[in-house]
C-alpha cells in the first residue's frame, strides 16, 4: 500500500464528502418542504407529499440512480452522472428526514401551537417560529443519523460512474492485487469521516439544547 | 382558470421536449467536432482492453481513442460505469460510443451497429497454474467456473456446457476482475473469457494462472459498440474507416503486439457472426 495509492483514495473521498454533503443540506430542504405540506393538513399539498415520500422510501435508492441516469434522457432531460447522483441521494434522504421530522412535529406541545394561535401568528409563521425549530430540536440525532447513513450509500452512486471511495478502492484492488490493505483503507476512511460526522453532531445537539433552555 | 393552467403547463411541457428532441437529431459526429469532445462509454474492468493500473486508465481502447481524437481533432472524454449499465446508457444517449469491446454477436448486430472487429474473441478457459484437473476445455464439466454476467463469454459458456456429459456449474460475476479474484481464492476452478483478456491476466500474474488451449465455442470477435439510428451513423463509419486504415498502415497490430504479446488476423466486418 503506497502513498500515492492512499491518496488516489482520499481525493475519491472528497467526492464521497461532497457529493453527500450537498445531497444531505438539498434532501433537508425538502424534507422542510413535505413537512409543511404534511402539517398544513390540506389535501392538495398533503397528498403529493405522502406519494412522494412513499415512492423515494420504497424503491431502492440503486433502482433510483438508474432511473434518473438512464430514464430522464428519454423524455429529453440528459443529466450528467453527477447531477444524477446528487439528486437520487437528494430525493431519498427528502423522504427519510421527513419521515424522522414528522415524528418531532407530532411532539411539539398542542399548548405552543394555540398560543401562537392566540397570540395571532399565522400558520406559516407558526409552522417557521414554533413548530419546525422545536421538531427540529427533537429529531436532531435523527438528522445526524440519516447523514451518516446517506455518507455510507452513497458508495452506490458509481452505477452512474461517479468514482466515489469504493469504486476507486475496487479499481485498485483489481489492478495493484492487494484488496486487504486497500480495502481496510477504504473502511477506515470512511470511519473517521463518520465519526467527525458524529462528533459535530453531538456538538450541535449540546448548543441547540442550550439554546431551547 | 385552473384549466386553463394546466392546459399551458402541458403546452409548454410538449413545447420543451419538442425543442430537446429537435436537439437531439442532430449530426453525433458533426457535434462532436463542433464542441471538440468525443463522448465514449466502458467498463474499466476489462483488462487488457480497459482497465486502472493503480489510478491511471489505460488499455487498448485508451491508445486507440486516443489516436482517433488525434485524427478526428477531438478529445475523449471516458464515461466508466459498470457493463451491465453500459448499454442502457448508450441507448440513453449518455455518450456517443461504447469501447467495451464486445463479442461482435447475432443478438447484438440485430440491435446494436458493432464496429469493424479490432481483435479476436473466441473464449477460452483460465486455471490456476498447476492444476492438473483441468488440462482440456471439455474437463470443467460438473465444476464451477466464473464469468462476467450480460457478457457474450457467458452465452457461448453456456451453449459449450450443454454439450457436455455434466452442466458446467456457471458462476456469473459483476465483473471479470471479481471472477479471476475467486477463481484466485479457489472459489471456482476457472474463469472462461476471449482470449486476449485471459492471456494478459496469466501474463501479468505470472505463476498464479494458466490459459487452458485451444479455445473452445466459435470463432469471434471484439468490437465497438454504437446505436443503429441516422445521428450516430457518420460517427460509427467514420469509426469503422478509422479501425480498417490502423490495420493497414500497422497501428492496429502495433496496438494488439504492445497489449496482448500477439497480433490478430481480423476481417474488415463481421456481417455474419457465427455466434
């Protein structure tokens, strides 16, 4: 295992990073998105909402990547492999985060909401002041788990030829026939990013605790 | 009102794919020129054809490419995925040729326009070295041998099987580099692939793996891959000359001489496979 080896891996590790970054802050925006359309209650934006999270749950996120890459060209949409693996990861992670963040929407105390109520806020600003800060606060570990999750599926998006650490760590095994040292690399690469992962997480949770006292 | 909405948004939808599609029929290889890239879809687990010597891509399809970019004054830009997406893609438009190569076969020619043949294929058995179980093709009878699954070496090992007194026990892999990788670790006996591929990995893991001669099934032949449609028939001719002129002036056998030790006589085309 040489130097410039582990280095061949560690820049397929950034594209790891950043390709699940990216998808993890887009994926949260959406799951913000469905979580409104879900507490409005209203059945126009309730529906597609539920059909959307059904749909990027129950379908394997690998079937997914497939069928942007190769299926949106048919109706004339022909996205690069990383635009496709941006928005696969995007779309899955939407549907899980707001699957974690209904369960904090479903504990924001009644008491809050009709104060705010009384108080005159309307149901936006109800939703953005009272209830997506305090579902937020209880789902945060959820959040932090959904992030490692989505960091270790993301070995999956070299099906629409991302070389992200695991593809790189499989090329180089064939070719060099040391598989243990590098794919030993490989796992402890993706540990430490995790564990910062983690780590920052518990960080966040601490001041975000604080902040609710 | 909300009619008449929706009744816009499918007019604007219809007007979108109608100026996509209207993009899309166009001339692939007066394209490629114009924006000066070349777009070619492989698998990089096809050694010696395609593959990543620690990080780098190289392989007889690399030096070709390249030298048809040269030519047609273009760059290559290499789109890797795994095979079994390979074609899907193509057919998808994500690039405008595949390199693979693949077996130039009956089933492929009926869907596929394959390009002039730029080496032999006819498939062959690999062991490992010393295994004196196996010393004719006809001896993996009743064992276990790996392949690379959706490939032509597949088919043709499974029509050899059923000639045979037992079934082959047929291992089907994702990839070739993960068949030789059992086969290395004693999962399978052998690995059947076209020749030029099995000759490089015993070559370059010497004393690991042997080739079993002679080659069983029919004779074939590699080429390259293109879609049968108008846009694309410009490129895949020009493709065709350019394989043809490399053979004649020696390029193609200079090619074969540098990554397969061995130079092969290839017809101009295979218009009628025997596989």
């Amino acid at each position: 295992m040489t130097l410039k080896l582990f280095t061949l891996l560690l820049e397929a590790a950034l594209k790891t990073l950043g390709i699940s970054l990216v998808s993890i802050a887009i994926g949260f925006v959406i799951a913000m998105l469905l979580s409104a359309a879900i507490q409005s209650g209203k059945s126009i934006y309730l529906l597609p909402a539920r059909l959307f999270i059904s749909f990027f749950r129950g379908v394997p996120l690998l079937v997914q990547l497939l069928l942007i890459y190769t299926l949106l060209p048919v109706i004339g949409i022909n996205v690069p492999g990383i635009v496709a693996a941006i928005v696969g990861l995007s779309l899955c992670t939407a549907a899980y985060q707001a699957e974690n963040l209904r369960g904090g929407f479903a504990s924001v105390p009644r008491g809050l909401v009709e104060a705010a109520d009384v108080a005159g806020f309307n149901g936006i600003q109800t939703f953005l002041r009272i209830r997506a800060p305090i579902a937020l606060r209880l789902t945060f570990p959820a959040l932090v788990n959904e992030a490692i999750m989505i960091l270790k599926a993301s070995s999956l998006v070299s099906v629409v030829g991302i070389i992200e650490i695991t593809k790189m760590a499989q090329d180089l095994a064939s070719s060099t026939y040391m598989p243990i040292p590098i794919f030993a690399s490989a796992a402890l690469i993706y540990f430490v990013i995790n564990s910062a992962i983690a780590l920052l997480g518990g960080y966040a949770e601490k001041s975000l605790k604080g902040a609710s006292a | 009102m909300l009619k008449r909405k929706l009744m816009k948004a499918v007019a604007a939808g219809a007007l979108l794919l109608a100026t996509s599609l209207s993009a899309h029929a166009e001339d692939v290889l007066a394209k490629a020129k114009a924006a000066g890239v070349l777009k070619v879809g492989t698998e990089t687990a096809f050694a010696p054809f395609d593959f990543i010597d620690a990080g780098e891509h190289k392989g007889l399809n690399v030096d070709f490419f390249e030298a048809l970019g040269k030519d047609l004054g273009v760059k290559i830009e290499w789109v890797e995925l795994p095979w079994d997406s390979v074609l899907p893609s193509l057919e998808a438009g994500k690039f405008d040729v595949v390199a693979g190569p693949a077996t130039i076969t009956k089933a492929r020619i009926a869907r596929y326009r394959m390009s002039a043949p730029v080496a032999e294929a006819s498939v062959a058995i690999l062991k490992k070295a010393g295994d004196s179980s196996i010393t004719k093709p006809e001896d993996i009878a009743g064992k276990a041998v790996g392949v690379g699954k959706a490939t032509a070496q597949l088919a043709q090992l499974q029509e050899y099987s059923a000639t045979l007194s037992e079934k082959v026990n047929v291992r089907e892999y994702v990839s070739f580099n993960d068949a030789y990788a059992d086969l290395a670790a004693g999962r399978v006996v052998a690995v059947a692939n076209s020749l030029p591929n099995i000759a490089f990995v015993a070559k370059q893991r010497n004393g690991m793996f042997e080739v079993v001669t002679p080659a069983f099934g029919k004779k074939t032949y590699f080429g390259f891959i293109g879609t049968k449609d108008d846009d694309h028939k410009a490129l895949l001719d020009y493709i065709d000359n350019e394989i043809i002129a490399m053979k004649k002036d020696g390029r193609l056998g200079k090619l074969q001489e540098k990554w397969f030790g061995t130079t092969f006589d290839t017809p101009d085309s295979v218009p009628d496979p025997a596989f």
